[in-house]
C-alpha cells in the first residue's frame, strides 16, 4: 500500500484538488488518508473540472468498500490496490472509471540542509517520480528502465547538493544510487527486503559521527569514573573496550548515542550524590545555598504618578489599591484636592490618538457625574495606572469568581546552557521593547506559561527552578498545572494557589518535525486547560532552522496545527486555532530577516525597526496568508534575539563556523509570541519586549503579558421550579458561503457550542453556483436551518457564548471549512448580519456570511458590566473639554471596549477575491 504511487497519505483536500486541478483530465484519481473519519480513505476522482470524493471505510473486518451513489451495491476488497484495480472499470457506481493515477508531490527542495529534516530512503522510493514509476514499477521494469531511475534519482539528488553543506554524505548516497541501488532493488525482487547495500552506505556515511560520539562518550566516561565509589564493581576497562572496538554498524551507533544520552542525564545526579556523601563522612559543613523563606506577600504600596491637568496645571494622582482610592493633588498642594473611592469611579477612557490621555468618570453627587482629563509623562506610566486601577476593582469587587486574569507567556531559546541564577528581569518582563512600569512590574500575574528549547535540564530541576524564582519575587508558592516535554522543548504552567481549583480538563500533546517528522529535536509542545469556562491553549515550538528554509518551516507549523491533540475531544474536527476561547503560540520560530547582513546591523543601530520588520519572514509569511491565519502580535520596538555573542548583548554574532564553511545567521526575530482569541472576547497585551541582561544563550528572552476576560460556570438566578422553563433561541434566516473547491458535491452545517446539549446539523444546501471556476457557492433558507435551543435562557450567560460552524461534503462527511460566531452581538428582536473567514487546517478555505437573531426571554434579560468593561477606548478626542462643570448623571457613553485586535464587522466579504460573487470585476 506504501507503495502506491496514487496513494498521498495525510494531504488536505485542498492540496488534493490543486494536484488533480494540475493533472486536469477526467479520471485522473488519488486516494488521501480522510479527514473525518480515522483508518478510513478519501478517493478523489476529477470528471468535468469537478473533484467527486467518495469515503472509502473500512468495515469490521477490515474489508473496503466504496461509499457511492444509492442503488449501487458496495463490493468490498481486502486491500486498497485491489479495489482500486476494480474501480478502473466502468458501471461502479463513480462518475467515471479511475483512468489516470496522480503520483505523490515530490518532496520540496528546501528540507534542512543540515539534514536536519531529510527524508529517509524509504519516502524517496515512495514518492511519486518524473518517470511515473513507484516501487512496484521497479521491480518490473527491464534493467534499462531501472538504470533510468537510478539516474533520475542521481539527478535530483545534484539538485540538492548545491544547497547542502553535507556534501561529504551527498557523495556517499551518490555512489549508492549509481552503483548500489539496482542490486538493493533486485533483492528486493527476490524477496529479500532488508536494503543491505543501503544499510552499508549509511554505515560509511555515519563513520565520523562514531568518532565524534567516542571522543565525546569517553570524557563523559571519565568524568563520571571521577565520582564513583572507589570500590565500584565494575570493570571500566572492558566496557571502554567493547564501545570502542566493535563494528561500527547502525545497531551500534544507537547504543551509543543512548549511553551518551543516559550519562548526560544521570551525571549530574552522580557528581551531587558524590558531593553529600562527601560531606557526610568528613563531617563538613558548606556554606547555606538555600535561600531565606521569602517574606508574607505584603500590601501594595501607594504609588504617585505626576500628571497634566488642562492645559499647563500640573498634579498628583495616588493610586491606594488598599483602601480603594484615587487621591487628586494639585503641585504645591499639601493635601488632596479630591479623593474618589473605587466604588465611584464609572468609567476609565483610554485615548487611541493621544497614547498617554485618560479620562475619569466618576460620581460626585447624587444623579450628577465629573470628567476629568490626565496626561501622563509616558504612555507606559498611563498603562501602570489603569493597571492599578484595574487590580483596585477587582481586589474590592467582592466577587466570588473572578472575571479577569493576567496572563503571563514566556519563550527562552537557551542554547543548551544552564540558566543564570536570577531570571527576574524575565519574569517581570522588564528589559528593552514595550516593558512593564518599575510601579506595576512586580505585580504577580495569575498565570505563567514558560516555554524553553534547547533546554539542558532536567524536567523537575526545571520546574523547581521556576517555583523558587518566583516564590523569591512574589512571595507566592504557584502550583504546577502542566508539563509537557519533548526533548529539549519544554513547557511548563503555573497558577496562584487560590487559581488550582478553577482550573480543569488539563490535556497535552507533543508533535515531532525533525528528521523526518520523527525526531524530537523539532517540533512543539502543547498544554490546554479550562479556567472555570473559559478555554485556553498553549503551544511552544522550535522549528526549522536556516534563513532559507521559510518553506519549511511552514510546513512545520502546518504539521503542528494537525497533529496537536489539545481541547475538547468533541471539537477535535474542527481547526486547532477555532478550539480555545484563546490560544497563545510562541516559541523559537525561527523566520529570519530577508536582508544583507550589514545593512541590517545598520537598522539596528540606529533602532530602525521598521525597515527590518517589512523584510521579516514571519510577517511576509503571515501577510500572504501561509501561517498564523488571524493570529495578533504585539508592537516589535526591541532589537532582534538571535544570534548574540554569549555573555553579553553588545554584539552580534552573525558568522557560524562549522566544518563545512562559514554559515551566516543573520540577526533575526526568531523569538515570538501570538495569540488568536474568539471574536467579542477580552484580552488585551500589556507587554511585548526582551531581557537585556540574561546572556547565557545567544538567544535573549522574550516575554509577553495579557489582560484576559473569563467565564465563571454560570449559575442561573432563577432557581429551576415546576412551572416550563422559558427557552432562548437561536434562529437563522439565511446563511450563504463560499468555499475555494473544484467540488460541487452538496453540503451541510453542524453546529457546535457549550451552550447547546449536542450538535446540531442543517439540512442540505438549498442553492448552489459553480460559475466561477475553483470556488462554490452555497445558500440555505430559514426552512432548512435548525431552531437551536440554548440550554440557559439568561442573557449573562448567552452573551459569552460562541457558535462553531463547520461546512461539511455530503458524500464525504470532511469539512471544506469551519468558522465562530460571537452571540453576544446577534442577541435581540431583530436578525443582525454576520459575516466571517472559513479556515481548515490552518488555511483560509473560503468565507461565511447570513442573518441569525438570539431571542432571550423577557424574564433573563438582566446582566450585569464585567470588570474589563468599565475600561473603554476613545479612537478620536471629541468629547467636551476636561473639567467640565457637574452635570445631571447621563447613561454611561458605550466605547469601543472590546480589543484592538479584533476586525471591524464588514458590510460585504472579506476577502477581495469574493467580490466577483457580488457582481464587482
């Protein structure tokens, strides 16, 4: 079966359509894993510029059968070439007889030129060839044909040496395709499938990394006999033998490789058990390392911040968080002007024009309401004000559960290195780019999240680390969520004490992306978790490496995006980024900057940040729609991270000597961090910056902090009686898509929500339009559109609440595209417009847009303003002048409250390539 040459494994349906859009003749056919169905097939089969896909099942004793047109009787076969060799015939019940087999993409040709990412011989022999030829072809074929593909194979493998530093290899597989192959193939014809001239080509090429790994295994050896018992009953000598003098084959080379792995791991626990029985016997007494029990958490100090009043008065404002007050001082004042309790302050206006203007609305008198106007020195000591404001609010809400967290992610690349002592600038987020204020910095946030790669310690040494770094800054013994590994990538969560019974349905999930997909020296590490109802998840990666190799490292985050398995099972078919209230992806990406080297030092130098981040490949990447669909990043107003000289940050060291030559790495924003939240949801980025005083590893680390809305696990005011329950609804009246496909098969929707007891499905479209070539459009009336009966009726708790729709194939049952729906803003008498992307699998697959109304009874309408709401944005200064006189209290001015984040709702598509639907050309 992996011999197939139609047969393309795990490729989206959209790369299957594009590769039969290619070929583009009727009956041109592949067969890919399916999407909706696991241990199943999708065989896609091109008739009339149209792809058909029929689900191919297996049954419960393993035979296959094709699901096709009613009527037609399903035959089932015992392997997948059989019935494929049975379709080729007509009256089967497919469109057409599968006539032309379509052969597995080659392999891009910017995989790792380290061999980091090289594909193994048994991926080159399946991949589909110029020729046409897979494996079974070649066992056929006469010998001249065989020589034609040991010479294809010659000649795609030129075509990567030129990139490649490894060419001392290169000539090893050379040799073996033009002098080996054919005698590995003719085994192969007989029977004999162990590949034994390829294995004794592997074996030469290896001979230098077995040198390499006795010298290393030797001095580790040594070290390691330094500390042993001196009665020891081992015998050294022999074992060093029996290493260094064996065969150097394959086998070999892996024992090797796991000594090497089990001393690095177990040395340092020897040199500590050496070291305490030391002292125990002479009776020695080392100087206390432990550090003293941190103080109680103490009160927040007051903290002043000098401000503008008007036009040129000058004054102080002193936060209180305590007592809950903001006191007003005017310069050469010895008491307070004003003194305004918390439980008076209506509203907090940030200005988007002027970065550092506040505005305070606040009770003074009954029925009577006060503006008043500050500018603050710096748009980073207005964020420390309303940060204080905010922890006010919330430390005398008196609410049981709260509805804002701060949220703090971490990203370290740390060079195979340990750790300085101190990481406090890291974990305070202070250093270069947007930092937080010395007045707020040392405020501790609700969660941490720290991701590390190349990390050389181990998993409870670093974990430890981190508790007792943070106890000693905040005072506060944080509690270990989760950890997950994945060699030397790491992710570690963190929560107050008080936080530990909020938080549940802890899952996580590693994907590997090294050489071939199957080494850990790449890849990510996920964590995803509820925070009473709120979702969050997690994803710290370390992808490709090389300025060369974007592509790559595209697919590495598209292999991540698939196979992470985080969130609710339920949704598990749904698109990684469309499962969380809020996902934060970070890590060492590793996209590089697409500039001359000294023209980038210049750049730096003079802080011209924005010139480098125009040749950024992570934001090219992004602006064309290849990564990170929809994701947010913070303002980049720091220097790039990588590649500095170790032990200090005055200069970069951007040249790589290796063996093979000279290898530049450009300086480069390797180290990021995003996030995509649910559309109408909270969350705010209070930082983005690096340290600059943590110089072990040549990368610097890079910190982020959130403000982030969150659910409590709504209780109903209204206890459940004997009289019926009024019932909210959901109703459509019309949806329409557009999906990028070159089926026409018909679809349905499913619905999803927490709010709903199980998912719900439409029934099929009711118009349909493949007038434009690559894309179908699609409709459903009322009539065929499901009434959802939410399981609360409460308006505070529908206006949390999200719909997640996916776009599925009739015949298939795989979607073509999922999207969510806010409800908070579809809640009324009266049907609002929606309008969304559709993404799948980590691409934009098309767009949705319809009428839809939440109807809430009359008796739930209350609700109640969260915490974060009282805070709003002002995008233009238009409003009466500071200091206005007292006023009747009017109602509270509805700002943009929600975040900057978020995209404006559109009138039309949003996408420009739909508008052709609309008439506009």
């Amino acid at each position: 079966m992996a011999t197939a040459s139609w047969y393309h494994r795990d490729i989206s349906r959209v790369v299957a359509e594009e590769l039969l859009a290619k070929a583009g003749r009727d009956g041109c056919f592949l067969v890919r894993d399916s999407e909706s169905v696991s241990g199943a097939y999708a065989l896609c089969l091109l008739f009339q510029r149209h792809v058909h896909t029929y689900r191919i099942l297996p049954d419960d004793e393993g035979l296959l059968s094709v699901q096709t047109i009613q009527g037609i009787q399903a035959k089932c076969f015992r392997t997948l070439p059989d019935l494929i060799g049975a379709y080729k015939q007509p009256n089967n019940g497919l469109v057409t007889p599968l006539l032309y087999p379509v052969l597995r993409a080659r392999q891009a040709a910017d995989e790792d030129s380290d061999g980091e990412d090289g594909r193994g011989a048994g991926h080159v022999a399946s991949a589909g060839l110029a020729g046409g030829a897979g494996v079974g072809a070649w066992l056929s074929a006469p010998n001249a044909s065989r020589t034609h593909i040991s010479q294809q194979l010659h000649q795609r493998l030129q075509e990567q040496v030129h990139s490649s530093p490894a060419s001392d290899f290169m000539g090893f597989m050379a040799e073996y395709l033009n002098h080996h192959l054919q005698l590995d193939l003719e085994a192969l014809r007989h029977g004999h499938p162990q590949l034994r001239h390829l294995s004794t080509a592997l074996v030469t090429a290896c001979r230098a990394l077995h040198s390499e790994i006795d010298f290393t295994l030797a001095g580790l050896e040594t070290l390691a006999k330094v500390f042993d018992p001196p009665m020891s009953p081992r015998s050294p000598a022999r074992e060093q033998q029996s290493l260094l003098t064996s065969d150097p084959d394959l086998e070999l080379l892996l024992n090797k490789i796991s000594t090497v792995n089990h001393l690095l791991s177990s040395l340092e626990k020897k040199v500590l058990k050496s070291l305490q029985e030391t002292v125990s016997k002479h009776n020695l007494a080392l100087p206390s390392v432990a550090a003293a029990p941190p103080p109680p958490a103490k009160p927040l100090a007051m903290q002043s911040f000098e401000v503008k009043v008007g036009k040129s008065q000058r004054a102080t404002l002193t936060v209180d968080v305590e007592a809950g007050t903001v006191a007003i001082t005017k310069r050469g004042s010895g008491s307070p002007e004003e003194t305004i309790l918390q439980d008076k302050i209506l509203q907090l206006i940030k200005y988007q024009s002027v970065q550092t203007k506040v505005r305070l609305v606040y009770d003074r008198e009954p029925q009577k309401s006060l503006s008043r106007d500050f500018i603050f020195p710096s748009a980073r000591k207005r964020e420390a004000f309303c940060q204080l404001l905010q922890l006010m609010k919330i430390q005398h809400s008196n609410l049981d559960e709260p509805d804002l967290i701060s949220v703090y992610v971490g990203t370290w690349n740390m060079g195979s290195t340990p750790p300085p002592r101190s990481l406090a600038s890291w974990l305070t987020s202070r250093g270069l780019g947007r930092t937080q204020d010395e007045t707020t910095a040392c405020i501790p946030h609700d969660i941490y999240v720290i991701g590390t790669q190349e990390n050389s310690l181990g998993d409870r040494e670093w974990v430890e680390f981190l508790r007792a770094s943070l106890k000693t800054l905040m005072a506060i013994d944080y509690r270990v969520i989760a950890l997950q590994c994945l060699w030397s990538i790491k992710i570690v969560v963190l929560v107050k004490p008080e936080h530990e019974r909020r938080i549940s349905h802890v899952h996580t999930s590693s994907v590997k992306t090294g050489i071939a997909n199957t080494l850990g020296n790449k890849g990510a590490v996920g964590v995803s978790f509820l925070f009473n109802g709120t979702s969050f998840g997690f994803v710290n990666c370390h992808l490709a490496s090389g300025s060369e190799k974007t592509h790559r490292r595209n697919q590495n985050y598209s292999d991540i995006l698939r196979s992470l398995v985080l969130g609710d099972k339920r949704l598990s078919a749904f698109d990684l980024t469309l499962r969380f209230n809020h996902l934060f992806w970070f890590g060492d990406l590793n996209y590089r900057l697409d500039m001359d080297v000294q023209d980038i030092l210049a750049h730096i130098t003079k802080k011209e940040f924005e010139a480098l981040l125009a040749v950024d490949q992570l934001n090219l990447e992004r602006e064309k729609n290849k990564v990170f669909l929809r994701f947010s990043e913070g303002d980049i107003s720091f220097p790039p991270t990588y590649r500095y000289e170790r032990g200090s940050r005055d200069s970069y060291m951007w040249q790589k000597f290796k063996p093979t030559g000279v290898r530049i790495n450009v300086p480069s924003w390797c180290d990021r961090i995003l996030w995509k939240s649910h559309p109408e949801t909270h969350v705010v980025c209070n930082s983005y910056g690096c340290t600059d005083d943590i110089v072990t590893s040549d990368h610097s680390p890079v910190f982020a902090t959130f403000e982030v809305g969150v659910t409590s696990q709504f209780v109903p005011k209204k206890a459940p009686g004997s009289d019926p329950e009024p019932l909210a609804c959901i109703e459509w009246e019309s949806i329409e898509v557009i999906v990028k496909t070159a089926s026409r098969s018909k679809c349905y929707i499913e619905f999803h929500s927490y709010c709903l007891e199980e998912a719900q499905r439409s029934g099929e479209n009711t118009s349909q339009s493949c007038d434009i070539p690559g894309f179908l459009k699609l409709g459903w009336s009322a009539k065929h559109l499901p009434v959802l009966n939410p399981i609360l009726p409460d308006l505070e708790y529908l206006g949390d609440q999200h719909l997640l729709l996916s776009i599925k194939g009739v015949e298939s049952c795989e979607s073509y595209g999922e999207c969510c729906i806010a409800m908070r803003s579809m809640i009324g008498s009266m049907a609002q417009q929606f309008e969304t992307f559709l993404f799948h699998r980590g691409e934009e697959t098309g767009s949705m847009r319809g009428w839809m109304k939440v109807r809430v009874p009359k008796e739930r309408r209350s609700t109640r303003e969260r915490l974060y709401e009282w805070i709003s944005f002002e995008e233009e200064d238009a409003e009466p002048p500071a200091d206005s006189p007292p006023c009747p209290k009017p109602p509270l001015q509805r700002l943009r409250s929600r975040p900057r984040s978020l995209p404006e709702p559109a009138a039309s598509y949003t996408n420009p390539a739909y508008f052709i639907f609309e008439g506009v050309m």
